[in-house]
C-alpha cells in the first residue's frame, strides 16, 4: 500500500513540474542570440526523399550565394568504381544513398544524401582541392540550410576559426561537423555534415 501511494504521489510532483509548461505570457523581450536569416528563403518546406532533400539545399544555397552550385552528374556513392567514392561509403548506412556532384567555381562539390531506418535525411557535402574562400563561402551558406537554428555568432566563430588556423579536423559547431585538411598551396579537403549523420 506504501509503494502504490508513493509511486502515485511521485507520478503526481512529475507531472506537476516536468510536463507543464508555463503558459503565462510575458511582455519582456527575449535575450537569446539572433539565428541567421536567409534573405531569398522560399516559403516551401523540404521533402522527404533524400534526392529533394539534396535539390532543396542546393535551390536554397543558389538563391543565397553569389556563386552558383552547377549541377555535373549523380552518381552511386557507394560504387567503388566511380571519381566520387569515399571510404566511408561501403558502411551499409550508404547503400542506398544518393549522390550529386556538382561544380562550385571550378571546384566539384559533392552532395550524398541518406535516409536512416527511422526516415530522418542526413547530408554531406564534399570538396576537393578548394581554396580557403571556398571553404569559407561553403560554411557560410550551407551552414544556415543545414541547421536553420545555427545562431549568427556561432557561424561567425567557425569562421573566424578556420580563417586562422586554416584547418579543422573535426571542429563541432551548431549541429554540425566540420572536416577541413590542406594548405594553400594544394588546396584543402573539405566535409560538412549534419549532427543527425
């Protein structure tokens, strides 16, 4: 009788404290950091296949960046045949993944896509021998895309990082890993993908 009544009193206090939500409003404004805004954002919402998903981030990247994603070819990751493969590629998580590759001033840029078993879409997106205003330009506008919720003085501090110690070997920031090995002289490997990868 003791231990009914107290899981009874302990699932009362739980479910006065932790699931309630205050719904007093407040007339103060909030202090939490600004996110950033895309200018051109369209008022459509992402799909739910991973090639949409992919086509989605590039319309979105285009109608921000001053320098396009031009579409070359899809290709299969995980064949190990093709230009595009990456050792990560033969896990069973890339089976049945989708890739794009594209060119970013003369730069290729390659997009894989997958859908895990509980049907979220995780992207990457790869670049080879890139510049470091490449690198830059690529977390700058694919960041915002990638994780709408990523605040202006976080994307700025990963910035201000990799301009000065022009690498970052997997540098954590919003929801997102960065890869970016190289120098100037032989350009820089480059990889950013979402923290649901």
């Amino acid at each position: 009788m003791k231990k009914t009544l107290m899981s009874i009193l302990l699932l009362f206090c739980f479910l006065m404290t932790g699931c309630g939500k205050n719904v007093t409003s407040s007339s103060t404004p909030s202090s939490s950091p600004t996110t950033v805004e895309l200018p051109n954002a369209p008022a459509t919402t992402k799909s739910q296949t991973v090639e949409d998903e992919i086509l989605y981030f590039v319309n979105e990247f285009n109608s921000n960046s001053k320098e396009k994603l031009e579409f070359v070819e899809d290709f299969v990751p995980s064949d190990n045949s093709n230009s595009h493969y990456r050792t990560e590629f033969r896990l069973g998580a890339y089976s049945d993944a989708v890739g794009k590759s594209y060119s970013f001033n003369k730069v290729t840029v390659d997009i894989v896509g997958k859908q895990s078993i509980l049907g979220d879409i995780s992207l990457r997106v790869y670049m080879y021998n890139a510049s470091i205003d490449q690198c830059i330009k690529m977390v700058r506008y694919a960041s915002p895309i990638m994780d709408s919720a990523i605040h202006t003085d976080e994307l700025q501090k990963t910035i201000d990082y990799i301009t000065e110690h022009k690498t970052a070997n997997g540098y954590y920031f919003a929801n997102l890993a960065l890869l970016m090995l190289g120098n100037d002289t032989d350009g820089y490997e480059f990889m950013l993908k979402m923290g649901n990868d």
